[in-house]
C-alpha cells in the first residue's frame, strides 16, 4: 500500500487525525529547510558598525629625569665599608637613612688628630717660651757688649794723659768691643730667625692636626647618608669584579664614589623617537595615552613637551643605524610607582573621524593581485566582497567603500580548511 493510499486511508476513517499528521509533517520539513539555509558560520565574525575612527600614532618610550640628585660616598673618610644600603627602588621619606658606613676607623682617626692638635698646641707655646729665654738671653749679651763699648771708649778718650802703649791698648780694646757688640746683634738677629722659623712650623703643623681633625669631624658627621628629599631611590650600577653591579652591604666603596640616584618626581619625562613621516603629524602639546609595561593597572595620560627638530642617530635601533627625532612626554599626574627606566607604550591621536565604517585588521586580506577583500556571511556562508581601504591605524582599518553597517565578516579567512 502507498503512502497516498494510507493517507486517504486515514482520511476516510479519521479526518482529524490525518490533518495532524500532514501538519507535522510540513512542519519538519520547514524547519530542516531553515536549519540548512541559517546555518552558524564556521569562523569568529564580526558587525560592522558606524561609529568614532581614530587615526593614532603609537611608538615606545622610557622615563627618565630631568633633574635627578646624585649621593656619593664621603670623600673625606676614605676607604669605608657599607654596613646597610636601602635596596634598589625604595621609597623614602627626606632625612631617613638610606646608605650607614662603619665608623670605627673614622672615630680612630678623629681620636689621633685631636691628640695630635693637643700635642701641636703644647709645642708651639714651648717654642714661644724658648723663643723668649733666647731673645732675652740675646738682649742682656747686646747690652753687655755696648757697657763695654762705652767703658773702652772711655779709656781710649784718655789717651793724651797716659803712654802710647796704654793708649794703643785702649784703642784695640775698643775695636774689640765693637766686634763684639756686632757680635751679639747678629747673633740677636739669629736667634730670633730661628726663633720664628720653628714657632712657624709648629703652627703650620698645628694648622695641618686641626684640618685633619675637622676632615675627621665632617666624615663623621657624613658616615652616614640620608635622604635630601622625599622620594624613591635608584642604586647606581658602578664596576666591580663580577660587572657593573649596585653597591650592597658588605662591600667597601672608594672616597666620591657613586652611589644613589634620586630623580625629582617632578622632572620626570618620557622620552621616545619617532621617523620622519610620524614627526610630520605630530605636534607640541598633542595630547598622548601612555600604558606603562610595569603598571598594566592605569592609563596614564600627557602632552607632547617637545620635538627635535634635527633628526640623530639612533644607536639602539640595530644596523642600519636609522635617523629619527627625539621626543619628550610630560605626564599630566604623577604616580609613586614611576621612576626613571620604566618602558611604555605612547598613543598620540592624530584625526578623529565621527562616523566611519571600520574593521578590525583581521578581517581585511588581500589577494594575489593587491586586491582588497573581505568576507561577508550571508547567512548560509561566506561571500568574497572587493572594498577600498582610506588608512589603517594601529589594528583598524577605516573602509571607504564596500560595506555597509550590518554587515559581518569573517575574522579568518573561510577559504582555508582548518586541519
């Protein structure tokens, strides 16, 4: 028996019954027809909407400081050994303590000066006190030697009443007593000469034991380093041994060696470099975005402070060593977490367009030919449709021609069977 037959079968017996089945029937084969004919795409889609296109500019740079104060090791203690140093990156307030050298050889040197001072002191009034029993001394033997000038002088006027031997005597006792007094003077003249000469070393060696103490004093009161502002510190990489590394507790540091950096937060820019065809769209005072690589939690944002104007080697670039300009960023808050090193990415919006088409770059493919493409689902698979790109920024493409809103493309390309 056909199915025909059963059907008028049915019919006959039971007209109510049939029509339900028939309708059951039609049913399944309408929604089997809707389910072939709206079947879900194969691969991620995505709607083109018309909304806001930015055209932006982006390109790395790095936090440095303007102005930054430098710490060093005291240059009047010596060789000193690190006790404590603050590790790399640490916040501090001003005054607090941040590098402590042992002491002990400093207070050891600071005791030998001032005993030295003490010693110098006592020698230079001993050699005053010599100098005046000598000049003293010197005087009573200039004033002896001219008693006995007068006293020969004297005799000598006697001459004419006494013999020529008497008188030829007294006239040899009056050169001898001139010789003497010339004696005595010279000798006073000597004296006191030498008298200066040691009295001035000894305060040149007072001179020298009172510098040396003060030295003393001020390494002393500079053995230990605090912090000339608020802030967050940098260790300095010097040489060592093993490389260029920080100072660390343990280790001893030359006189004026370098230590820490604190850059003032205030300072604090963001340089970067841009080529030539990215200077010619950018400007001072043009607004910027900047993610930072090590604060994923904030966008920051800033204006362009100022642009070379002469391009220069860019040395960090690899080979060819490529020409491009500087550029300098200034943030517009600051943050405690920043400091001088730090990578960002820098997004400088160039045009904005209030209604345009757009896509994302992985919805765009180009054929063999330079033909621009994309992928249109239709609701039953996907169709090639050819469109003309305006310009692409960043990973958006702005379409001019070739989609309308509504439309949804393939975020991959259909063609290409997925293993």
């Amino acid at each position: 028996m056909s199915l025909n037959d059963t059907i008028r079968q049915l019919w006959s017996k039971r007209p109510r019954i049939a029509l339900t089945a028939l309708l059951l029937c039609a049913s399944f084969l309408l929604l089997g027809v809707m389910h072939y004919g709206r079947r879900s795409p194969n691969v991620p889609i995505f709607e083109v909407k018309d909304g806001e296109f930015l055209d932006s500019l982006q390109f790395r740079g790095e936090v440095t400081a303007l102005k930054s104060i430098s710490i060093a090791a005291p240059a009047e203690a010596g060789e000193l050994q690190i006790l404590k140093i603050v590790a790399d990156g640490d916040k501090v307030k001003q005054g607090d303590v941040i590098v402590e050298f042992d002491k002990t050889k400093t207070e050891q040197e600071l005791k030998q000066n001032q005993s030295s001072l003490k010693y110098t002191s006592a020698d230079i009034e001993q050699a005053h006190a010599q100098a005046r029993l000598t000049d003293e001394q010197d005087l009573t033997a200039v004033s002896k030697a001219r008693f006995e000038l007068e006293s020969a002088k004297l005799d000598a006027s006697k001459k004419e009443i006494v013999s020529n031997i008497e008188g030829a005597e007294a006239e040899l006792k009056v050169r001898d007593a001139e010789q003497k007094l010339r004696e005595a003077e010279a000798k006073l003249k000597s004296d006191r000469a030498a008298s200066q000469a040691t009295i001035d070393s000894k305060i040149e060696a007072s001179r020298k034991a009172a510098f040396d103490e003060h030295r003393a004093q001020v390494a002393l009161s500079r053995i230990t380093l605090r912090a000339p502002i608020t802030g967050m510190v940098s260790l300095v990489p010097v040489w060592h041994p093993e490389g260029f590394t920080p100072f660390k507790a343990g280790d001893r540091a030359w006189p004026g060696a370098p230590m820490i950096e604190m850059p003032e937060t205030a300072s604090l820019r963001i340089s970067g470099r841009v080529d030539e065809i990215e200077r010619g769209r950018l400007a001072t005072q043009q607004s910027v975005t900047v993610h930072f690589d090590a604060i994923p939690d904030r966008q920051f944002t800033g204006q362009i402070e100022e642009i070379s104007t002469l391009a220069s080697e860019d040395y960090s670039a690899g080979w060819p060593i490529p020409r491009n300009f500087n550029l300098r960023v200034k943030l517009d808050e600051a943050d405690a977490r920043l400091r001088p090193g730090m990578t960002a990415q820098l997004t400088a919006i160039v045009e904005r367009i209030p209604s345009a088409l757009t896509i994302p770059a992985q919805a765009f493919f180009q054929k063999e030919g330079g033909e621009d493409i994309v992928y249109v689902w239709n609701g039953s698979g996907f169709h090639e449709r050819t469109i003309q790109v305006s310009r692409r920024s960043g990973d958006r493409i702005l379409i001019a021609n070739g989609l309308r809103p509504g439309d949804r493309v393939a975020l991959q390309d259909p063609t290409v069977k997925s293993e």
